[in-house]
C-alpha cells in the first residue's frame, strides 16, 4: 500500500494536539461497530487525508486497522475515521499513520478549522 507521506499540505502542531480514538470494527459502515474503548492519543501532524498519532497503547493494526479519531482542530470538534497504514515503536509508546477515508466534506472541514487555529496563533503573536 502507497502511503504519500509528503503530500502538498500537512500541518505540524507545535505541541502535540490532545485526542481521543476507538477501534472500529468496519468504517463502511453509516455507524462503526466499536470494538474497543477510547484510549488517548496525540496528534503530531495533520493534512486533509491523514494524520500521525503518538499513543502509549500497541495496536495491531494487521487485524485491527480502522480507527475513529476525535479530535478538536480549533473550535468544532470532529470525527474522522481511517485505516491505519503504519506504525513505528517509540522509547514509550507507538506512533501510527492513518489515512482518512472518508469523503471532501471532511478535507474543508480540515482546511477551515486549521485556518482559523493559524489565524489565531499569529494574531497572538502580535
């Protein structure tokens, strides 16, 4: 599976971005059947097709390899559902990427709400 990893946008957070994810047993479906608690997560950066997530928690992602991230960019908080597509152990804890796989509503969504918090952080630093 080709994973574009330097696709034309992503957007690195400062400092991690706090999140929450449940294992999803099928994302085709209108409503996920969960498969595992929410566990907490960081994300590291982010781009309208995916993102790369910090958790201290192993996740096999041969077998269980959808996932619902929650996550607040900037004021909305937002759904976004994905399939794993890599992982890489860490000194504490594991970081994975996920491609998203759901549709354009959710890539604007994106776009707008990291605006608005580049917005934000350059008008503070003024």
């Amino acid at each position: 599976m080709l994973y574009k990893r330097n696709e034309y946008f992503r957007y690195t957070f400062d400092e991690p971005n706090e999140a929450t994810f449940r294992l999803i047993k099928d994302a085709s479906e209108s409503s996920p059947e969960e498969i595992s608690k929410k566990g907490k997560c960081l994300i590291i950066d982010i781009s309208p097709n995916g993102v790369k997530m910090y958790t201290e928690l192993f996740i096999a992602i041969e077998k269980l390899n959808h996932v619902e991230l929650q996550v607040t960019l900037d004021e909305m908080p937002i759904s976004l559902i994905g399939e794993f597509v890599w992982s890489h152990r860490k000194n504490v804890g594991y970081e994975y990427g996920v491609r998203f796989i759901d549709g354009e509503k959710r890539e604007s969504l994106i776009i707008s709400e990291l605006k608005n918090r580049r917005k934000k952080e350059m008008e503070s630093k003024k």
